[in-house]
C-alpha cells in the first residue's frame, strides 16, 4: 500500500511500479476530472500540479510521487470553482466539448502563480497543451482576464491590509 498526498489529504492506493498518476487519480482515488488524452504526455488533457509544478499525469509513476509531494488536481483548485482562473474560463466562455480544460486550466494556474501578468510570449511557452476545439484566442483572452482579476484582488488586499487607498 503506498500513500499520496493529493488535494490536501493523504490517501492510500496500491499499484503496480509502472503505473501512470492519472490511472491512481481517476481509477483508485475517483478523481476523475483529471482527463487521458494522448498517455504520451503530449496534449496536456492529464495536467496536474506537483508542489506547483504543472505535471503531465499519464507518464509519471503513481509510486515515485512521495507522500511529502503536494498533488493538486483540478478539484483541489478550488472547493467551489471560485480560482480566478475557473472565474475567467466560465466567464470567457473558453470550452467548447471541454475535454481539455481542466489540463488547460491546471496550466494557466501554474503560469499565473509564477507570472502574475504574463506576456503573451509567457503564456505561448506556458501553455503547451492541445485543444482539438481550437479555443486557443479563448484560452489566452482568459489568462489575461484571470491576471488582471488576481492584480485587482492583490490591490483590494494591500488596501485591507495598510488602510491605503492605491
């Protein structure tokens, strides 16, 4: 039996030495909003964060993930899909059949933790992931709109926070 540290709660699963993250997530765990696309790490559909590092899921080995290694899925991204990145999906209106958004979603976070107010060169290198939609425009109008409503809630803070009005 080995344990995983995913979404905040250690978890239990058991698995041969080769298989994928994404199978534990979905098969063991019922986390199931993590998708499979290509189990080549190539579309992104399997992103996870790993300590915050955006993890294509369906290559990496559910036993090399330590218990000490934070795994968030995308239903640890938020309780009530309140991430300003979900916000700006759902507002943006970026899905269209919608199986590669939680992947794109995860990478957008990741991008947005380490880039607050990325480039559109930053979120060309971010966001390796496929959408077979194409809603690619969508996706970066998104991010923009996710980084300009984590820059005002960062305002609203330092202003709660220091009593100054910016």
């Amino acid at each position: 039996m080995a344990k995983i540290n995913v979404n905040g709660q250690v978890r239990e699963f058991t698995a041969e030495p080769d298989t994928p993250l994404l199978w534990v997530l979905r098969e063991q765990l019922e986390l199931t909003g993590t998708k499979y696309g290509c189990g080549v790490a190539q579309c992104g559909a399997c992103t996870v964060h790993i300590d915050g590092v955006p993890t294509r899921s369906c290559q990496r080995p559910a036993n090399s993930v330590s218990p000490r290694e934070k795994v968030i899925t995308i239903e640890g991204l938020s309780k009530n899909g309140s991430h300003p990145v979900q916000k700006a999906w759902v507002n943006m209106d970026v899905p269209q059949c919608g199986y590669c958004q939680s992947g794109m979603i995860m990478a957008a976070a990741a991008l947005l933790k380490n880039r607050p107010n990325p480039t559109d060169a930053d979120i060309d290198a971010a966001m390796t992931n496929i959408c077979r939609c194409g809603t690619y425009g969508r996706v970066r109008a998104a991010i923009k709109a996710a980084a300009a409503s984590g820059r005002k809630q960062a305002k609203l803070d330092i202003q709660h926070i220091d009593g100054s009005v910016a």
